[in-house]
C-alpha cells in the first residue's frame, strides 16, 4: 500500500464498508492495517483482538489490544491491554465493562478537581479578606490529611462499583454505549461546569462561615475566632463534597454510605486524637467546635444548597441524553431495515 492513491481508495472503501475481512495476512500486513486507519482516522479509537503470536504486532499498534486466551498460546494476552477467554465476551467488555469504566474514570477526574477547588476557595477568600496576609484558616495537620483521608473513600468505592444500568440492559441496549462516542461524560463542557459550580460552592461556604458564624457566641459565652471560622469551613466542605457523591451514585448501597461515614467520622476522630496533645495547636479543638452548636445548622444547609442546581442540571441533561437516544435508535432500526430489505 506504497501507493497514494490505492490508500484513498482503500480508505474510502472500508468507511463504506459496515465491516471488512481481511484473510491471509502476515503479521506485519495487519500492523500496518491498523496503523494505516489509526493515522488517517486521528479521532477514532482503534481497537485489536487476536489469539496468536502472528496477531502481537497487531495488537501492540492499536489504541487498545484486546487477547484472546486458547489454544494458541498466551502471547496475544501478554502484550494486550485486556483479556478475555471467548470472543464473545468481547461484547460484555466494550458495553458494560468499557462503558461503565469510562462513565466512572471520566466522573472522578471532574471530581477531584471540584473537591479540591472547594477546598482552596475559602483559603483563597480569607487571604483576600486579610489583605493577603498569607494566614490561613485551616490547622496546619488538616491541611495535610483532606485528599488522604476524609475525601478519598467516596470516590474509591464510586469509580470501583458504582453502575449506572445493569449488565443485561446495557447488553441489550447498545445505544447507551454512544454516550461515550459522544463525549457527554468527560468533555470541555462538563469539566468547566464542575469549575464554576466548586467556585460557588466553596465561596458560600466561607460566606456563611465569615459573615454569619463569625459573630456567633457560644454555649458559655465564648465569642467566635478565626480558628473556629476555619474549623467550619473545613468540616463543611469535608460533608459537602462527601454529600455530593452521594447525590450523583447511581446507586446507593452499604458500602457506599458506609464510606461516606466514615469520611466524615474520619475528621470527628483525627481532630479528637491531635486535640489531646498540649503542644499542638489544633489542642482541644473538638470542645470548641461542640460549643458551637449553630455551626451543624449551617454545616447541613452549606452541604445541600447546590442541590436545587444539580437537580436541574442533571434533569436537562437527562433529557438531551434521551432525546439522542431514541434518535439513534430509531437510525439503527431504519439501518436494520435497509440491510434486510437488500438482502
């Protein structure tokens, strides 16, 4: 396929084409098939399967190289990116398993930058607030442990379990699979929305915490500080985005809410262990908390006030997801009609 013009030709042909049969082939013929259509189609993803060791050049070159394990030999599946036993499951791979991976990967990217700028915006408006003194509002130890140990449960059990329709209906719905093809789960968009929605976010909750809890006073007459103002928005923001992993699982089970738990229970605990130690200066930060009892108020309200906004941009979403939906399927079945029709 030296030729210029053969190539065009051949390209034009297998777009034509809804699948193609390459028989006899050497295994440096099918390397360069599949390099030839992942060059000259750059946004398309490639993908190999092969069951021998004349089929490893071709799986390496793909963007994705499935092996088959048989009678053949194991090394197809040691240079592929998967494996499976059958070629069948090859459908179980790509519409449940690829599917469902690629919901959940893309979902806890956007997430782990939301959780993270939530957290930085109210150090970023009390530095604004104190004329960029450089002090901060959160305890020197906690700064260290919010993406190690209060946050990182949640997220872990979604991207490992979390499944938005069942096996049997993604099999027998292939539609749902063009979500990804789509990019209506990790794109742009989605990634600038989670941007602006944890600027909000973490910007209401030093608002509350600053303009509001500020000038609380206590059960025993204690007035507010700047430590208690940090102690706020931290253990805020930790149940807010604990609460918003929550809301947007697709299904809730007792692993799920018993990872939320302990996230939040983490903070409760690590903050009573480091507060009986005198030199420290997070030293007897639990009772200061629990002396202000008004702070769990705004806690609740500060993790369910973006609630109303995801509800109804999740709705709008789901909407346009299922009006697409029933397009395409309804272009798969006049397809099907057409095939049948010619043969």
């Amino acid at each position: 396929m030296s030729d210029t013009n053969v190539k065009d030709l051949f390209l034009g042909l297998i777009k034509d084409c809804q699948s193609v049969i390459a028989c006899r082939m050497s295994p440096k013929q099918k390397s360069d098939l599949v390099k030839f259509m992942k060059y000259n189609n750059p946004s398309k993803t490639v993908l190999a399967v092969g069951d021998g060791a004349n089929d490893v050049a071709m799986i390496t070159q793909a963007h994705v190289g499935v092996g088959i394990s048989g009678m053949e030999g194991s090394q197809a599946v040691s240079s592929s990116d998967y494996s499976i036993s059958e070629f069948q499951q090859l459908a179980t791979l790509i519409l449940f398993h690829g599917r469902e991976c690629y919901r959940r990967n893309s979902y806890m990217i956007s997430y782990n930058f939301y959780k993270n700028i939530v957290y930085s915006m109210p150090l970023v408006c009390a530095s604004w607030v104190s004329g960029w003194s450089g002090q901060t509002i959160y305890d020197i130890y906690l700064l260290q442990v919010y993406n190690v140990a209060f946050t990182c449960f949640p997220i872990i059990i979604f991207a490992v379990y979390d499944q938005e329709f069942t096996k049997e209906e993604l099999m027998n719905r292939p539609s749902l699979y063009s979500k990804g093809l789509r990019k209506n789960v990790l794109s742009w968009g989605k990634y600038f929305y989670a941007m602006v929605e944890a600027i909000i976010h973490g910007f209401l909750v030093f608002s509350l915490a600053y303009y509001v809890f500020d000038d609380s006073f206590g059960q025993n007459g204690e007035i507010n500080d700047m430590r208690n103002d940090g102690n706020m928005c931290y253990v805020s923001v930790v149940v807010a985005v604990t609460v918003k992993i929550l809301y947007d699982s697709s299904n809730i089970n007792m692993l799920v809410l018993f990872s939320a738990k302990a996230s939040i229970m983490a903070y409760y605990f690590f903050v009573y262990v480091m507060g009986l130690f005198p030199e420290l200066p997070i030293y007897n930060q639990l009772e200061e908390i629990h002396a202000f009892p008004q702070q769990y108020f705004i806690m609740t309200l500060l993790a369910f006030a973006p609630v109303p906004f995801w509800k109804l941009f999740q709705g709008l979403n789901l909407i346009m997801e299922e009006q697409q939906e029933e397009i395409e399927e309804a272009i798969a079945e006049e397809s099907k009609a057409k095939l049948q029709m010619s043969l």
